[in-house]
C-alpha cells in the first residue's frame, strides 16, 4: 500500500499566484544559486501574462509543488515556459507528468511542434528534456550565458 499523498494536475487559478511564483522562483534560485526577481516580471501576474496559455499546476494537499505552461507561438507551433518542480519532489515523475498533460494539450489544439528552451549549463535539466524526446535545435548567446533551444515533433 502507497501512503503518498496524490499528486493532483490542474489549471493554474489566481488564488494560486503567489504559491506558484514562489515554487517558480525558488527553482531559478536553486539553479543560479541567487535570483533576481526584477528578471522574471511575467510571475507578478500570472493570469494575465498567460491568459491565452494553458498553466498547469500540480498539488500535493494543498501545496503547489509544480508548474508548467503552454504558449501558443503560431497555428502549428507552441512553447513550453515556466516549467519547475518542489526540490523535494524533483525525480519523482512530477515533471514528467506536467509535460505529458501539456502535449496532450497541444494535440487537443492541433499544435504539430512544442519548443523549449533552458540553460545550456544545466545539464539535468538538458538531460530530462531529451530523455522526453525533445531534441536540439540549436544553441544561443543570451545575457546570461549560453541557451540551448529544443523542438518536439507531436505528428
């Protein structure tokens, strides 16, 4: 018998904004090792920055513990932003669930392609994109260093 508690997937709502930008902050911070909040200004207001997105949250009780939305870019394309799950609860199967619900979304739509993008020095995160199945499209100066782009054909 499995006394975990269920994780439970749904659609971001406003009462849910300032558990999901902290759970998203934090795990910016956990990956540069220091955040600045002024970076991120999309988090101030969720609802509104994503209203033509799809914004999932997962919960665990009454706890935010992972995020993930789906913006469209054109007719046959959207990109996955926002993607982040608890530090406690990272290699649980969280992430991977959030982008199964987020293809299955795009294919409702009649997306043909997701993109992404990430970090190029963070490896894991690079890792579990392509264990998914999103291969890289390219690489590129930012900033903050280098990004690497990814693209997953959904036909």
């Amino acid at each position: 018998m499995n006394d975990e508690p269920v994780i439970r997937f749904r659609r971001f709502d406003p009462t849910d904004q300032e558990d999901a930008k902290a759970l998203i902050l934090a795990g910016l911070a956990d990956h540069w090792g220091e955040l600045d909040p002024t970076l991120n200004p999309d988090l101030n207001n969720i609802a509104e920055s994503y209203e033509n997105a799809i914004f999932i949250v997962a919960s665990q009780n009454d706890r935010i513990v992972g995020t993930g939305a789906l913006v469209p870019r054109s007719a046959a394309k959207a990109v996955i932003m926002r993607m982040s799950v608890a530090s406690d609860l990272r290699r649980a199967g969280i992430g991977t669930q959030i982008l199964d619900r987020l293809c299955e979304e795009s294919k409702i739509a009649g997306f043909k392609q997701l993109m992404l993008e990430t970090t190029a020095t963070w490896d894991e995160v690079i890792a579990f994109y392509q264990r998914y199945g999103f291969h890289i499209t390219h690489y590129k100066e930012s900033e903050f260093g280098r990004d690497v782009y990814f693209a997953l054909d959904l036909r």
